[in-house]
C-alpha cells in the first residue's frame, strides 16, 4: 500500500481534505441511504422507521428496575438485543473524520480493499465504493441491515467481528467508528482480543487498522496486542483541533 508522503501533510492540505470530504459526503445522497431507515423498519415488521424507533424507546421503560413485570421485561431486553433502529438514522457525514484520515494517510483510495467492523447496512461502504471506487466489505450482527445491504449489492457478512468469515490477508484497511468503547464492549460481552486477532489476521502486511472514538482502546500508551503500537495522527492533522475527534491507527508489519 502507497502513503502519502510526509511532505504532503501539511495544515493547509489536511484543511482542505477535512472541507472535501464534508462536501463530498454531504453531497452523496442515493436511494439507497435515504429511504434505508423505512425500509428497514419495514422489514422488522413496523409501518416505518419513527414507528421502529418508538418501540425500541418504549422497551426502555420496561428495563426500568422499578418495573415489575418479569414477562414484560424479557420480551424488552430479547427486543434491545436483536434491535438498534438508532444506528439506521447515522448521518453520512459522521463519516467525515475517518474519512480524512483515510485521505490524508493513504491519499488515492481507487481499488484499496477496506473492511469496516460494525457497519449495519453499510452507507458508508456505499460512498466508499461508489465515490472513492474502493474494493469494500462489512460485517454487522444486525441481519435485517445485512440483508437490505446485499440486497444493493453491498458485500456486507452477517456475523460476528469476533471470527470473521474472511480470509487471510485479505484487506489494506480495516475501520472502526464508535463500536469497540466501553459501554458496548461491555453490554454485549464483546471480547476485545479476539476482534483485535481477528482484524490482525484479516490485514496485509503493511495494512492499517483505523479506529475512532473508542477508548478501550486509545485509553492506553502501550501496544494493544497483538498490534505494536498505536499511533497518532499527524500533527498537521490534529491541528485542526476540535474538528477531529481521538483516531489512532495501527500498523500491521511487512514480514
């Protein structure tokens, strides 16, 4: 894989890159993104997404403790388990600093092969694809959001980031936005060594592993088995200052 070199990352080039792909993302805003939070709604079984949404709050209420209806409360958390209809509502445009990242370390993303953990049904991976002309793939535990991706031709794998069903070496890069933090490590009994193996397996040598506002992982300065180290953006980069928020990236080593 070819990075930008060093005499590239400059202010004013990561400004420029962070104000495009603002653009870029803002401007990307095919069938497929906009009408994905009714249709998947519809697929679940309700009349569109607001309705989805307001169930899902409702089985809020009846986790409550003060709740005291044992039957009520299980059929709230087996409904929390197998749905998140917040995640379908995720504007493209939360993509932006990963995506400047991605820009600003790699440059020309035409025919890299990304894999993005915890994708739902992958908007993302669309503008990556179909803007960027990358090679992607996803993997996500929300079947209904993997069948509708599949469906537009979105190579997107029901399973877990714990054992992926991809191959050896397979991908340049590997994304992670906001899914291995602590609250949802913990409430779904994640095992954060096996999807950090696992991504390990699935980079080539010389691949990345982008992550973003997760700090399991960022809350340490030592290696973050079994990668080496994670580092920092470019200074360049982090002087945009509140405009980029906590990504590390880790190296996979050539031989």
């Amino acid at each position: 894989m070819i990075w930008v070199s060093s005499t590239m990352i400059t202010v004013e080039n990561a400004r420029r890159v962070l104000c495009e792909s603002n653009l870029r993302l803002k401007k990307h805003k095919p069938d497929f993104i906009t009408k994905a939070p009714d249709a998947i709604a519809q697929k679940a079984g309700f009349y569109d997404w607001i309705q989805y949404y307001r169930t899902y709050m409702t089985s809020v209420e009846f986790l409550d403790p003060r709740q005291n209806d044992p039957t009520a409360k299980e059929m709230a958390e087996q409904f929390r388990a197998q749905h998140r209809p917040q995640d379908l509502d995720r504007q493209l445009v939360e993509y932006i600093y990963v995506n400047t990242a991605l820009k600003m370390l790699i440059g020309d993303l035409q025919d890299l092969s990304i894999l993005q953990l915890a994708c739902n049904y992958g908007p993302y991976l669309h503008y990556l694809k179909n803007v960027e002309n990358a090679r992607v793939a996803g993997i996500d535990l929300n079947r209904l959001a993997v069948d509708y991706a599949a469906e537009h031709g979105l190579e997107v794998r029901y399973g877990s980031a714990e054992m992926m069903p991809f191959g050896n070496a397979q991908f340049d890069v590997v994304i992670s936005i906001n899914f291995l933090c602590p609250n949802y490590i913990v409430q779904s009994k994640i095992d954060l060594s096996k999807v950090l193996a696992e991504t390990y397996r699935t980079l080539k040598p010389g691949g990345l592993f982008i992550s973003q506002l997760e700090n399991f992982i960022h809350g340490t300065n030592g290696p973050i088995a079994p990668f080496k180290e994670a580092l920092r953006l470019p200074p360049e980069i982090e002087d945009l200052g509140s405009c980029m928020p906590d990504i590390r990236y880790f190296e996979k080593p050539i031989g």
